[in-house]
C-alpha cells in the first residue's frame, strides 16, 4: 500500500467512524457521559483533518517535484537554442561573406 493510500483510507475511516457514531448516538444505542461524547467526534475530526492534510501536502510535493524538472528542461532548452542561435549567426555571417565574394567577381 502506497503512502498516498494510507492516508486517503485513514480518511475515509475516521470519517465512517464519525458517521457510525453519530447514527448510533442519535438512536440511542450509545449512552456516554458528555466528557466522552464529544471525544470520539473530536478524535475522529482531528484525525481526517490531519490525513487530509498530510494527503494535500504529497500533492504539493509532487507538483514541486514536477515544477524543478519542468525548470531543468526549460533551462536545458534554453541553452541549446541559444546554441542554435550561434550557428545560424555563424551561417548568416557566411552566406554574407559568400554573397560579398561573388559580387565582387561578377564586376571583375
């Protein structure tokens, strides 16, 4: 079971806990005195509050993971148009040196 797996399930079972809870305690089936009535919704709420955060903040880790690669590659791309830049400069400056030697045999 992944990490990611963990937690969402963790979720959903406290918050079927707190469902079951509440249905029981509605009908009458649980009698608690009211120090412990408020502790099982209180424990289950905190504990899906805190697994949906953990489960928010891998999202948050994999889209920062996705943004650094994204950063890499744009860098990566970057430095070889820069590099493609260079060598049309270079073919440019050739093509007009050629130009500039055929003129100048053509009026000879």
């Amino acid at each position: 079971m992944t990490k990611e797996r963990f937690w969402q399930m963790l979720f959903y079972a406290s918050l079927a806990v707190l469902t079951l809870w509440t249905i029981l305690k509605s009908a009458g089936i649980i009698n608690t005195p009211p120090w412990l009535a408020f502790g099982v919704p209180l424990a289950g709420l905190i504990i899906s509050l805190l697994s949906f955060y953990q489960n928010i903040m891998d999202k948050i880790n994999q889209i920062a993971v996705g943004l650094a690669t994204l950063t890499t590659r744009v860098n990566h791309l970057d430095t070889d148009l820069n590099g493609i830049k260079n060598k049309l400069d270079r073919v440019d400056s050739d093509i007009h040196r050629i130009r500039f030697a055929i003129a100048g045999t053509k009026s000879a």
